[in-house]
C-alpha cells in the first residue's frame, strides 16, 4: 500500500508543477496518505513572500481540474494545498540540498540512540546517497541514512536574515 501512495504522490507531483510553478509557486512537496478515516492528498507550497491562504486557494482552483483529468486515486479523497510550512520534512534529495544550501538549522531523529540520544540538532555539512555530515554544537557527526527515522528543516527566519533591514539602511545614509 505504501508503494502505491507513493505512486500517486509521484504521479500527481509530475502533472502539477509545471502548472505550479508557472503561477509563481515552489511545488515542495506532495503527499498522500491515510488521516483517520479519510485519505488525503496534499500539495505543500512555497514562495519567497510566504503562503496566504489566497495562494492555497489560487493553487487549489490551478491544480484540481488536473488532478481531476489525470484520476490518480480510485478511492474518494480530500484534496489539501498548503503552505509548505516553517518546519518541513526534508523527504527528497532537492529538499536535503535545499537546507545544506541555505545553511538551515536540521534535527535528525534516529531509530537507535548514538552516543545517548536519539534526536540531533544542527547544520547539514555535506551529504551523499548513503550518508549526511552533520556539524553539531561544533562538532562533526556522520549518520547514515538508514539510522534516520526522519529529518526536519527550519525555515523560519531563514530568508530574513540574507536580507538587510530596509529602515536601517536609511538610518546609516
């Protein structure tokens, strides 16, 4: 079963972000899966400016019809667009990519404790198909991916420290 949710995530991603995209959105990531009684399908997405819940509308009108067209999922299902949000799974490699890039603060949850604990926190250094460096309270750390039970990422705050304080600028002139 968990084959096939993947196929349709997989399915559906490909038939939407061009579409996604094109509508000035970053297509983070799709997913489906059981929630209780009912199965979901969720688009999670992006922009520099954040999410409103215009945007999940205007994506939801965008991609719909598609989803639609394409008939992915033979039983019934609720279509959900949301804002990727400040904490993401970091499930793809583009996503590990992403927060090694960005420099974004990481916690990694193992399976089995290392050294005592099971939960890290830190800044990816370097990662490959098997394995992520991890700099952690100053110290470098490498897990390989198979002792990952998950990754999540901070966003929030990310993009507002590349950027200056427009009022401070002026201030300094």
């Amino acid at each position: 079963m968990a084959e096939k949710k993947t196929n349709v995530a997989a399915k559906v991603r490909a038939a939407i972000e061009e579409t996604v995209v094109n509508a000035g959105y970053n297509l983070w990531d799709v997913a489906y899966y059981k929630e209780g009684p009912e199965m979901i399908l969720e688009v999670s997405i992006d922009k520099a400016e954040g999410i409103s819940i215009n945007d999940c509308s205007a994506v939801t009108k965008l991609v719909e019809p598609i989803i639609d067209e394409l008939d992915p999922i033979e039983e019934s299902y609720c279509l959900q667009v949301a804002s990727a949000g400040t904490v993401r799974s970091l499930n793809k490699e583009e996503h590990i990519q992403f927060a090694c890039d960005g420099g974004l603060h990481v916690n990694i949850g193992l399976y089995v404790a290392v050294d005592g604990t099971k939960e890290y926190r830190g800044i990816i250094k370097s990662y490959d198909e098997s394995s992520i460096e991890l700099i952690t309270e100053g110290v470098s750390r490498r897990f390989e991916k198979k002792q990952i039970s998950k990754i999540n990422a901070e966003f929030e705050g990310a993009e507002v420290a590349e950027e200056p304080n427009k009022d401070e600028e002026k201030d300094n002139e």
